[in-house]
C-alpha cells in the first residue's frame, strides 16, 4: 500500500518513512526541501537498505501535486509538510499562514480529486496555548493558540473538520508535544537547516562547537526552576505512532478522531540542559535570555486516550 508522506525529509517525516516501510508500507516522499536536506535520502537508504521514490516540489503547487497522485495513486497521506518554528512564526506570520494553510487546502483539494481519503495530519500542542488545567486532554479548549504557528495547526484542523463532513475524509489529527532524539543507528536525526528553533538539537550544536552558545528563554516562569516546562516524546516513538494511526484508519471509515502524543509528564527546559550534561559528560556554554514571544508557559499531556485506542495498533 502506498502511502503519500509530505515533508518526508523533515525530522518526523523521515523517522516516520523508516517505521512505515518497517510495518510493510510504501512511502512515497514528497518534500521542497526548505528545512531539511537531500542527504536525509542517504540515512534512510543505510537503515533500510533501499529509498523510496522521492518529489522534490512545494505542496502548494497544485499541477505537480496532482501529477504525482497521478503516477502514484497513494491509499493514504500523512501530511508533516510545514513551518514549524513558534519564535519564528511571531516574526513572519504572513509566511507560516502562506505555507502551512495554503499547502493544506492544496493537498485537500488534490485528495478530492482522486479520491483519497485516509489523512494522518501533523498536529501540535500549540493548539491549546496555555491551558488552564494540566494535563491536557484531547477535549480541553483548544483554538488559543500563543503564536502564528500555533493558529496555523487551528485553522488546519478546523479545515479537516469541514471537509470530513462533505468529503468523507477519514482523518486522524495528531497532537505532539515535544519531539526528540534520532534513529538508532544514527544515520537520521535532527538536523535542521540554519540555525535551530528546537532545544535539542541547539544543544547538540553547541555542545559540539557548531554555536557558540545555548539561550534559555526565560527563568521567571511559574514552574520548580523558572524555566518552561515541555513534555519530550521519542522521535522513533511518535513515528510509530503516526503508523498506529494509520492502521485504525484503515480498520475504521468515515472517522475524524484527535489523539495526544507524548510522554504524559513534563521536563523543565534546564532538566533537559543538565541531563545533557550528565550523561555526554560535556560541559555545556549557556546562558539564561528574555522569554521568547509565542511560549506557553508549561503544558504535558494526558495520552490515555492514545493508549487506548493506539495501543496494539502497529502489527
């Protein structure tokens, strides 16, 4: 079975493209390579042993997109394929509303076309901006968002809303937390184009001399260090998951459910510096900055309803 992933080079998408070709899927990837690179293709062909047919094109260019459902005919589509920086949102929102719901109402429009209508959507926590009660669930209040990007995964899931209900689609909305980590073999990992907006991989950065230093922002928060607290989730984890995913679809018609993705427990920004430290034994150049526009304050999940429903899900 063939399966459409857009943003396939990115971080998630390329640990995602491993774990569906370990399950006997067929990725197919389709990427424009604005924040990921073409040698993404060489670490999955170690893993693997072989790589999977590979577009190099924008979502939001219709023409192509259609010609590529036209040689591939995909079953389904997993869509990772957008801007994903909150700081960096705040900056250039114009151009994550551009990309991020521009290439949703692209694909959409396209998967009508040729009647696809198994959706796996990349959703994001920042859907719930800060909420009032912790954990969240799948049913807390979403749509306040604290930055651009964060609007940008509203906007998109209230579009899969809509079209489920004239389109059939049958779609599953994901909502990760805070994604971390590489492949085991190391041959894939996160390795962003330019400067990196995530922790880790700044602190992978710095740590090896790449950057200079490490900026925490903010230690005035509410919280046991003053720091923002995340819940971190395994790359290979949440690849799994997105496959889990993939097979209730499969089983199941005409559904539209949300599910959480993370660990279930949160980890203060500077927990996650001095774990660093400990365990790679190197010291660490860092310094506490202003809090950064756009974040929310603490936030971790309730993942029962992903335990439940998932759970069994990847064979």
């Amino acid at each position: 079975m063939k399966i459409l992933v857009t943003g396939g080079t990115g971080f998630i998408g390329s640990h995602t493209v491993v774990e569906l070709t370990n399950a006997g899927f067929e990725p197919v990837i389709l990427d424009n390579l604005s924040n990921s690179n073409r040698a993404v293709l060489d670490g999955i062909r170690e893993i693997l042993g072989k790589v999977p047919k590979f577009y190099e094109l924008d979502c939001r260019n219709e023409k192509e997109l259609s010609q590529v459902f036209e040689n591939e005919r995909p079953e389904a589509v997993i869509h990772f394929a957008a801007f994903k920086a909150v700081g960096e949102s705040v900056e250039k929102p114009l151009e994550y509303y551009d990309n991020n719901v521009g290439s949703m109402l692209t694909l959409l429009e396209v998967m009508r076309k040729y009647k696809v209508k198994n959706f796996v959507f990349s959703s994001s926590c920042t859907v719930y901006g800060q909420p009032e009660s912790l954990p969240v669930t799948e049913l807390s209040p979403d749509a306040n968002a604290a930055s651009p990007y964060g609007y940008t995964k509203v906007m998109c899931e209230q579009i899969i809303r809509d079209s489920s209900k004239v389109c059939g689609l049958n779609s599953a909305i994901l909502r990760y937390f805070n994604p971390i980590g590489a492949h085991p073999s190391g041959h894939i990992g996160e390795l962003p184009n330019g400067i990196p907006n995530n922790l880790v991989p700044f602190i992978t950065q710095t740590a090896i001399g790449k950057r200079q230093k490490l900026t925490v922002f903010g230690d005035d928060y509410s919280t046991p260090d003053g720091t923002c607290i995340r819940d971190f989730i395994h790359v290979v984890d949440l690849a799994k998951a997105h496959v889990a995913a993939l097979h209730w679809l499969l089983k199941n018609d005409n559904q539209l459910e949300v599910f959480n993705l993370g660990q279930g427990k949160g980890n203060t920004v500077l927990e996650v510096v001095k774990a660093f430290v400990k365990v790679s034994g190197q010291n660490l150049n860092y310094e506490i900055g202003p809090r950064r526009a756009g974040d929310v304050e603490q936030i971790w999940a309730n993942v029962e309803k992903s335990e439940k429903m998932l759970a069994g899900k990847l064979n």
